[in-house]
C-alpha cells in the first residue's frame, strides 16, 4: 500500500526523472511541487526523499527504506537503472508508463461508473417499488376480490418476502462480502477467484489485455535498464494485481533460470500469456530483437486497449439501460395487468 494514488505517483516520478536530469534535487522543493497545505504529506515526502539524495544516497537505497511509500517494481525499475548508469531514462520511462496506466484507469472508471449509478437509482427505484406501491396495490386487490395473473402473483410474492426478509437479506449479503474479503487473503483461494476472473464476460478480456499489455511495457523497461528477461517476469509480476497471471509471471522466470527456451515455457505453461504476446516472444527469441518487438506491440496494444475501453463504454450504457429499465417495467406492467380485469369487471 502506498501513500500515492497512481496520478499523483506519476507526478512524483516525472519530476524525480527532471531533477535526475539536471543532476540534483533541491532539498526544499517539496512545498514548490505539491503545496503547503492541500498536500503536505506528498511535499514532506518529497522532502525526505530530496535530503537524503542530497545527503549522497543512492535513490534506489532511498526508496526502498521507504518501502510503505513506493512500490516495489519502482523500487526494482531505479535498482536496475542505477547499474546500468541509465537511471533518467529508466525514470522517463516509468513515468510515461504510468501516465498510461492513469488515463486507463480514468476511461475504466468512467465506463464503471455510470453502469454502477444506474444500478444503484435502479435498486433503489424498485425497493420502493416492491416495499411500498406494492403493498398499496395488494390492499386495493384483496379489497376488491380481483383474480390476480401469474406476473403479478409473482411480483407480490417477491414483495412480501422482501418485506419480512429485508433486513436478513442485507445482513447475509454484507456478511457474504466480508467472506470474500476474508477468503482473498488466502493465496491459493485468491489466485483461483483472479484466473476465474478472467473468464468474465467484456470484463475478464479487458483485465487479460491490461495486464498482457502490464507485462510488454515492464519487460521493455527492464530489458532497456539492463535487466535480464528472467528479472523482467519478476518485475512484471510485482506490478500485476492479478495473482493468478504474477504467479504465472513467476513460474516463467523460474524456467527461464533453469535455461528452457520461451518456446518451451509457453508451451508447457498454456493460459497465462495471450496467444498474441507469446508469438511475439518466441519470434523475438528467434531473433534477438526482445527491444523492437515489445515497442511495436506496445504502440499497437495501447491503441487497441483504449479502443476497447471505449467500445466498452459506448455499448454498455445502451445494454445496462434495457436491463434495468425493462425491469422496471416489468413490475409496474404486473401491477397494472389486474387493472384490466378491473375494467372488464365494471364494464
């Protein structure tokens, strides 16, 4: 857990690689960078960090005696840069890294966050439905006698059991969250809830293509900062917040080790990398040119994410509305279907 949401990261990294440029940091610059007040932790932070460089410290060393602050695959990424006297570059890199990482989270948040607005003023919308004009309607039928179709027998029935079941509802659901919580500190519960994550649909594709997508831009940047591709893996799945694809991210560079070609990994450990990514792996092996190969697929696979985030987000709002407004719908045309008979009846 770190003290930087991934915006304000970026931030810090960019300014760390244009000081890292310019050969110094100053030491009181943190209050310049983030502000007095709003952000006085971030500046404080900055500051410990630029007293320390100043003092003849290592950055590496730095950020990882501040190991609750920065995550380890930046950590690793200045390490790494550091002996390969290419800590600037490696720097810019990152940020620009994580510069991406932002804007798509920012198009995952806004195609999530309409879906789960409507979802919300949709359950809301029918709990008032169910809990209260229900309950007006079924005084109305019993006072009248009137013989009641299957849609709306089923809609009051669901009425009533909400009624007398609410609350325990909402208890077992809470409680049922709370498990899951619980269930994903378990390692091998986890890894098995992560790989059945990427079998949701539109949703398990877009967690696939981040993280093959996590994986090229990674290994780039360790391979450009003298990392071994074996380290790389190791880095790759540092920075993966799905467990079942770092663990598979492990067991490749544990092979890697050992001396198996990629050809071999990938096909003795079918189902981590996406069929794209491996081709382009095993064919960069063949050719030693690891380099241009992930830059190419880089450039491509951030078009194509952000596409598909969009795409995402221009079907889904259309699909949620049909849903929750035929829902909707639905209940209110149970509610009324009785009036017909009601008319038939005074006719």
């Amino acid at each position: 857990m770190t003290y930087f949401n991934l915006r304000e990261l970026t931030f810090f990294v960019h300014h760390l690689a244009l000081f890292a440029s310019r050969g110094a940091v100053p030491p009181d610059s943190g209050a310049y960078l983030f502000g007095k007040r709003a952000k006085g932790r971030h500046a404080e932070i900055w500051n410990q960090v630029a007293a320390k460089l100043s003092a003849g410290q290592k950055l590496s060393f730095v950020l990882r005696e501040m190991k609750n602050v920065f995550p380890d695959s930046m950590v690793r990424l200045v390490e790494s840069g550091e002996r390969a006297g290419q800590l600037r570059e490696s720097l810019k890199q990152y940020a620009g890294f994580l510069r991406f990482q932002t804007k798509l989270r920012e198009l995952v948040s806004i195609a999530l966050g309409y879906p789960t607005l409507l979802f919300i003023c949709t359950m809301v919308a029918v709990g008032f439905l169910l809990s209260y004009v229900t309950q007006r309607f079924i005084d109305m039928f019993k006072a009248l006698g009137v013989t009641l179709p299957l849609p709306t027998r089923i809609v009051l029935a669901v009425s009533e059991f909400m009624s007398r079941h609410g609350m325990q509802l909402v208890v077992i659901g809470f409680a049922l969250f709370l498990l899951y919580r619980l269930l994903r500190k378990i390692t091998s519960i986890r890894i098995w809830l992560d790989a059945l994550s990427l079998h949701w649909p539109v949703f398990g594709n877009l967690q696939d293509k981040m993280a093959m997508l996590n994986l090229a831009e990674t290994t780039a940047m360790g391979l450009k900062s003298g990392i071994a591709l074996h380290e790389s893996f190791d880095l790759a799945a540092v920075s993966t917040t799905n467990m079942f694809l770092a663990n598979g991210f492990v067991r490749i560079a544990d092979d890697i080790r050992s001396g198996l070609s990629l050809r071999e990994i990938l096909h003795n450990r079918p189902g981590i990398l996406s069929r794209e990514i491996s081709m382009l792996l095993i064919s960069a092996e063949r050719h030693g040119q690891f380099d241009k190969a992930l830059n190419s697929y880089i450039v491509q696979q951030r078009d194509v994410t952000s596409d598909y985030v969009k795409t995402m987000t221009t079907l889904i709002e259309p699909i949620m509305v049909l849903i929750f407004g035929g829902a909707i719908g639905m209940i209110v045309m149970a509610l009324f279907f009785p009036m017909f008979n009601m008319i038939n009846i005074v006719k």
